[in-house]
C-alpha cells in the first residue's frame, strides 16, 4: 500500500504529518446502551480504511449525565410501570445521526478541524490544516458548523448553510 500523502499535514504541536479518522457511535437496547469506536488513518486520497474497533468501556468516574439518568429514575420510579421482565425483547437501536467523527493528529492526539466533501457527511474528509483544504468546495463537519461561519467558508448557493 502506497502510504504518501497527496496533501501535506504538519501538525502546530508535534510536527507530525499524520492523521487518523475516529467514529464514534452508541447502540440503544432498551435500558442499556453501548459505545463504540473504530479508527484509521486518513489516507492520501481523503479516504479512510478503520484499522481497530473497540466498546468504550465507562470510566470508574461516574459523568453528570449518568448521575442525572439514575436520579431521574429513582424519582420517576414510583410512577413508572414495572420493570422489564426477562422475556422482553429489546431490539437495538442505532441512529446514525448521532455518530461522531473526529479527526486528530497521528502523533499527539490533537484535534483537528475538518469537513467533508458531499452533503451530509458523504464523500472523503478534508482536514482544514491540509493543503489542499478549499474553503467554499467543502461541507462542515456539523459540530464545526459555527467555526465555518466564522471564517466565512459556508457557501450559500450550494446549500451549505
């Protein structure tokens, strides 16, 4: 596999010129819900082959939103109907909607800013750090929707905003 980069990427921390692409997603089922991820490097044709996946194991440390949904449950609990038995079946649920992807430095881990090259997160990913990043010809990563705007990247007349 030819691993040149057809864009050039030095990271502003490290120096280091490459980049691997995260997807992040959750799976419902139920009451319970699982995490995961898969990663790979971003490759010079914008592309990316994910590498390795895993479950996100939850930290020792309990998130507010974890201590919010148990308290939340305690007090809805008398109000609630029973809970689930053994023999009801939860079927998972995955919405693809609320994927994330992220796209950091190879090297240091730095998170890097980037958009992708269709509508509605299709097409190959276009990192703003690389050379070959065009502002105008390519579509915000939602999450940087207001960074684009800030900049003045989005473009109106192909329905970006």
């Amino acid at each position: 596999m030819n691993n040149t980069q057809s864009f050039n990427f030095t990271c502003k921390t490290c120096g280091g010129h490459e980049l691997t692409v995260f997807h992040v997603w959750n799976i419902l089922a139920g009451p319970e819900s699982e995490s995961w991820q898969e990663w790979g490097r971003l490759e010079a044709n914008h592309q990316w082959h994910f590498k390795f996946k895993e479950k996100i194991e939850n930290n020792k440390e309990e998130d507010k939103e974890e201590v919010f949904r148990r308290n939340f449950i305690t007090y809805t609990k008398a109000n609630s109907s029973p809970k689930p038995k053994n023999d009801d079946i939860f079927e998972p649920h995955y919405n693809s909607g609320n994927d994330k992807f992220y796209v950091k430095c190879a090297s240091c881990d730095r998170e890097i800013i980037f958009g992708w090259s269709k509508p509605n997160r299709g097409g190959g990913i276009f990192p703003v750090e690389c050379s070959d990043f065009i502002p105008g010809e390519i579509w915000p990563e939602p999450r940087y929707l207001e960074f684009w705007h800030k900049h003045n990247w989005l473009n109106d007349e192909d329905g970006q905003t």
